[in-house]
C-alpha cells in the first residue's frame, strides 16, 4: 500500500476567509458585525421612541448609542473642549457628549419650501439654530437631545423627509442632480429611478445589514455633478447607438484613507431596469463583500479584486438572471464647474438659480430667509447640490434679477469669487469625533484672504479642507487638498494644520492629488502658502493649462 505524498509545506494553512456571507462565512468576525447579527439596526427606532426618549441619554444602550443609532442619522457629537490630539487616545464614552447630530436625508436634492421651512423649525427648536448642508446633498443638524427625537421624525415624516439609513451599514442617501427634468440639455430625467430604488431598498431589512456604507449616484446631468467616479454605484446618463437614453454603470468607488475610482462595467442599463440591477450590486455587496476587517469592507476592495469582467459575470448569472447590453461611456463633463452655481435657463423658459452658501454653513434663521425669498420670487422648489450650494429652481423671467439681488444682500452669492465658489469643509472637531482640527471656520478665513490677495483669480479651483483621514470633503480629488492633522510651528509647538495634496482632479483627466514630501502647513500658514502656489502656477502654466495639470508636472520645489 502506497502512503499517500504529503504536502511540500506541512506547515501551510487555509487561507482566512473575508467574511463573505456567499462563501459560508457569516460568524460574527469584528465587533460590528456582531453587533448586527445581534440585532439589524433598523429596531433601534422603537427603542428610541418607547425607551429612550423618556428615560434620557443615561437609558440608552451602548450599543445603540455608538452603533444602531446611526440606521436613523444619528451621531453622538464631540464633547467641547477637547482637542484634536485626543482624538485617537481617548474611549468613545469620553468623547461623547449628550447631544446628537442629525442627518436628514435629501434623496436628489429634492427640497419643497415646506420641507425646507420644516428641517428650519427643526434647526431652531431643537438644534441651537446649526444647519449644514453636506456634500452628499443632506442636511445636518446638531445639538439635538435623544428626547426631541420622536417630534422630530414626525415632523419631518409629515412632509415626506426621513432620517432612516441617512447612517450606518445601508444604502445612504441617493445623490441626484438638483435639476433634473429642467435642465436644457440633460441626457435623461432621473428622478423616477431615484424614487424607485429608494422605495425599493432604503428601509428594506434585506438590505440594511451590508459590510459597511453604500453610497449611490443616479444622474442624468451633463456636467456630471454627482462625481459617479468616487461612488459604490453610479448609474450615468448616456444615449446608446440606437438613441435610447440610459445609463452607464459604474462600481466601486471610493476615498478614504484607499482611495479608489469606480469602473465602468460597460453595459447600458434602461431606466425601467435601474432599480432590478441596483438590486443586484446591493445583493454583490451584501453576500460577497468582505466582513473580516472593517478597513476592507466598503465594495472598491471587492470590485479592486475581482477585476469587472468577473463582476460584471456574477450579477448578470447570480442576481438577474439575463445578460445586459453592452453601452457607451459617458460624454465628458459639459463643464469644468460641477456645482450649477449661478442663473442658467431651464428647459420651460424659467430659470434656475445656483448659489453659495459659505462652505455649506446655514443657520435655521438662513433656511427660513431662503424659503422666504424663493417663495416671493416664484419658485416652490430649492434644491441642494453635492458641492454644499444650493439652487432655485422655477424663477419666472422678470423675477430673477429680484432673487438675485436678494440672496445676494444675505451673502448666498449668484456671482462668487472662485475661492468661494469652490472651496468645501467637512464638520471638523467643533461636531465631529473623528476630526483632529478645525474646518469650517480655518476655510472660511482662507476664502476671505484669498480673495483679498487675489482678487483677479478666475481660473476653476477646488480647495477641500477635511478635518482628518477620511476624506468626507474629498480631499484626494481636489486641486488642492488639505487633510488636517498636527503639525509642528516654528516655535515648535504642536498646532493644528494640514497635510497638502496637489492637482487631484475628476472628468475627463480623473486622478488623485499628488503629495510632495514634507508638504505641510498651520492652519496660520494656510493663506500665504495657497496664495504662492497660485502665484507660481499663474506664472509657470501654459496657455489653458488646468492648475491639476500644472500640479502633476511641476518641479516639488515648486509646490513648497
């Protein structure tokens, strides 16, 4: 009897699975996971209204309170007083505080004046008068109490808005052009497939336990404003050789600290059939994705490793059950400003009205005056757009001078520098427990210095200032971004400040920002080095030459 060889490696182990539900493996492998195979996340909202908005913060659960609490937007917000080189030191209890940021999910951009007064009362009663308009088109409300919770869901559920899955391991919110069915030259109006796949899925308990966030773009906009290339799933308008309007699909996007851009699958998705194959990436994300490691766990590793042939092969075979066509890519941006900032006409003879809230920052008393001046001008709509602005939609012909000169007045600008115009801010550590500096206020001081010192500059520029790794502002695809962490003054004390990445860039010449060693700079010194990086750029560039491009070539010296 022959004994059977023995492997050459006595010592080889099985590889450790990723936690892919698909390939049996659906033990609890992190403390999230566990978390919700102890109980789906979308239960915590009876708690919230039967226990814990009676008993106080004291009653609620730990386990509700920094992790099914988010099913519904919310988030206990940083504790005052705490700074940024505590953030990664201290436990979750001891940077808490009693109150709560909310987010309200704004599927589309979608905003009625009495859903916009309704989020301003809101804002006022219960949140200190704080409104920040995201970029992901919601808006986020702080200071709230675990108490008010329940009148909140109801008023906001009376005029058709939710919190639900605004947070969490779910399908988020669904970012839309803000002008779809108006805009003149859109391939395709969008927002019944927006509607569907939200009735579909969001709420849906077969879809509210996936790996981690599935962020969604669904846009039919000729600019390309909702930047499918950094999205789980985008579905972008594009017309196919017959002159059928459909969409393009594209998986497995996305920043962070592994910054990754999606990938056209190259199939024409019909409109009719957008929410059935939304369905099938969701259920890809959901079964195949990986659970092992928390860091791993968004679709881009999965997509990154299977390559989209493979992709394209399971949800054709596994989760539809026919073969889609294949399609075109997407024309190029129609713009190299995505943000319909300003007063273009719409498809009905009315115009629309895009202007600048200062990077996202409004006030309940702001979203009132907003509602109030659109109303006087005509229009019943204000939507919000994926780059922290906003938009009137409807105005008559005679009435936009009017609104313009209103809004004007109340510093929402028609007519912005470019500094204004295009730089954004996440919370930062005033709200968020994650940040390490400031945001919202260093960019703001930076807008109003650029535009003393450069008053003339018109070229497009994005300046996004995050206030840690994550990326929330988009720091890697933006010409130039700004990642807070400590830094070293010259009288060397530690001070908040920021790494600097350079000539990030989405469209037609997609790519993450260059980092020069060394590049840092305080949050002091932020204003002198943009100003002499711009200057040199004027003065190095060649004619037409975008600052992205000028920033992948130039000498690092140059960039210092």
């Amino acid at each position: 009897m022959t004994t059977p060889a023995r492997p050459a490696n006595r010592h080889h182990k099985r590889p450790k699975g990723e936690g892919q539900w698909a390939l049996g493996y659906r033990e609890p492998l992190n403390k999230n996971e566990e978390l919700k195979k102890n109980d789906d996340g979308l239960n915590v909202r009876q708690r919230i209204i039967d226990i814990y908005s009676k008993g106080g913060f004291d009653s609620i659960d730990p386990a509700d309170l920094r992790g099914r609490m988010r099913w519904y937007g919310l988030y206990t917000q940083r504790r005052p007083g705490i700074d940024g080189g505590k953030t990664a030191v201290l436990e979750p209890e001891e940077l808490d505080d009693r109150y709560f940021m909310l987010r309200v999910r704004i599927d589309g951009g979608r905003l009625d004046l009495e859903q916009l007064r309704t989020i301003a009362d809101i804002s006022n009663l219960y949140g200190r008068g704080t409104a920040d308009v995201t970029d992901r088109q919601n808006i986020q409300i702080h200071w709230i109490e675990i108490e008010s919770v329940p009148d909140i869901w109801a008023r906001l559920e009376a005029v058709g808005l939710s919190t639900t899955e605004a947070c969490g391991d779910v399908p988020r919110v669904i970012i839309g052009c803000p002008l779809a069915g108006i805009d003149t030259d859109e391939v395709l109006d969008a927002t019944d497939q927006v509607r569907q796949i939200y009735d579909d899925y969001v709420g849906n308990p077969d879809f509210s336990n996936l790996p981690r966030k599935f962020k969604t773009a669904l846009s039919g906009c000729p600019a390309h404003c909702t930047v499918h290339e950094i999205n789980d799933i985008a579905f972008v308008g594009v017309v196919n050789e017959r002159g059928e309007a459909g969409y393009d699909l594209w998986v497995g996007g996305g920043l962070s600290t592994n910054p990754m851009l999606a990938k056209r699958l190259g199939v024409f998705v019909t409109p009719e059939r957008a929410s059935e194959v939304y369905g099938g990436v969701i259920g890809i994300f959901r079964d195949y994705g990986y659970r092992r490691l928390r860091h791993r766990a968004r679709l881009k590793f999965l997509v990154n490793d299977w390559g989209t042939e493979k992709f394209r092969e399971i949800l054709e075979s596994e989760y539809l059950g026919y073969a889609l066509p294949d399609g075109p890519a997407p024309a190029a941006p129609r713009s190299d400003r995505r943000d319909h900032v300003g007063v273009f006409p719409q498809k009905d003879g009315n115009f629309y009205v895009g202007f600048t809230p200062r990077v996202g920052r409004l006030s309940g008393d702001k979203l009132h005056l907003i509602a109030d001046i659109a109303e006087r001008h005509g229009s019943g709509r204000v939507h919000t757009t994926i780059e922290q602005k906003m938009v009137v939609l409807d105005v008559a012909p005679d009435q936009v001078d009017g609104l313009v000169a209103e809004l004007e007045a109340n510093d929402l600008q028609v007519t912005p520098s470019t500094f204004r115009r295009q730089t954004m801010a996440c919370t930062g550590i005033q709200f968020c427990k994650l940040a390490i500096v400031d945001t919202k206020d260093t960019a703001s001081h930076l807008i109003d210095e650029l535009e003393a010192r450069l008053p003339d500059f018109a070229e497009p520029l994005t300046i996004n200032v995050n206030g840690c790794p994550n990326s929330c502002a988009r720091v890697q695809t933006a010409d130039i971004g700004l990642k807070g962490q400590l830094v070293v003054n010259d009288a060397g004390e530690q001070v908040e400040g920021f790494q600097i990445q350079l000539g990030g860039s989405l469209g037609a010449d997609s790519g993450f920002g260059r980092k020069v060693r060394g590049l840092k700079a305080t949050a002091a010194e932020l204003p002198d080095y943009v100003e002499r990086v711009l200057r040199t750029f004027e003065k190095q560039r060649n004619e037409g030459e975008t600052f992205a491009a000028w920033a992948r070539r130039a000498d690092d010296a140059d960039l210092k």
